[in-house]
C-alpha cells in the first residue's frame, strides 16, 4: 500500500467529514455556521494611495461574519479589500472586509479569512466604494 500526502484542507475536510459519522466526536468551535461555495469573484484591495488592485479569486465559504478566499495574491493581515456580491433574485451588496489570516498554501495560492466589517446596498450593480473605506 502506497502512503498518500494530504493537504491541510483536505485533512480538515476528511476530519470533519469521519466526525460527522461519529456521533461522540467534539464538535467545531467556530462562532458562525460556515456555508461551502466555490464562486469565482473578483475583488477590490484597497489602497490608500487609491490604486486599488482588482484581481479574482476563489471563495470557499461564507458566514454571517466573514468569507474563505483561494486566491493567487498575497493578502497580508489588515489589509482591507471589497467583496461585491450580486443576488439571483436581484440587487446585490459591496462587502468591505478586513483580512483577519492569510496563509501559503502548496503551488503558491493564498488562503485567506476575511472579516465583513462593513456593506452598502448595490441594487443595480453601479454602487460606489464610499469614501469612509479608503483609508
């Protein structure tokens, strides 16, 4: 029998899938139910200077307090970046969050935690960042 290498993500994903199946096992201690998704986004760093950086990225699940970003950027604790969000039924939000972790993962990709700090309606698409946002 061959030994295979996991990943951390998917230790984690077979953990919580084996406790899952163990009624005895501890649950998470997260504050917020997380919600998988794999949408492809594209997001505003936000700079001061007012050179805000649009790149894509990946999300791999939401809370009512943050979101899971796959992305091939770095994102340092702190920084702050806009997330917009367009609904199915309609409208859509500007998400201002708030990097809380970042951390390497294999073949360069960034995770990345971030917190929702703020939002603004965006019912038709063409909201603006307010100003308050950009530091």
């Amino acid at each position: 029998m061959s030994m295979v290498s996991l990943t951390p993500e998917q230790t984690h994903t077979l953990v919580a899938v084996l406790g899952e199946l163990d009624p005895l096992a501890p649950r998470e201690n997260r504050r917020t139910q997380r919600h998988k998704v794999a949408l492809d986004l594209w997001i505003r760093k936000l700079s001061p200077t007012g050179r805000h950086a649009v790149f894509k990225v990946m999300a791999a699940n939401l809370s009512k307090r943050g979101v899971a970003l796959f992305s091939r950027r770095k994102m340092s604790v702190g920084e702050r970046f806009v997330l917009p969000l367009r609904f199915d039924d309609g409208g859509g939000r500007l998400m201002l969050c708030q990097v809380r972790n970042s951390r390497e993962l294999a073949g360069g990709h960034q995770k990345i935690g971030g917190q929702f700090i703020a939002w603004v309606n965006d019912d038709d698409g063409l909201a603006k960042i307010p100003d308050e946002w950009v530091r």
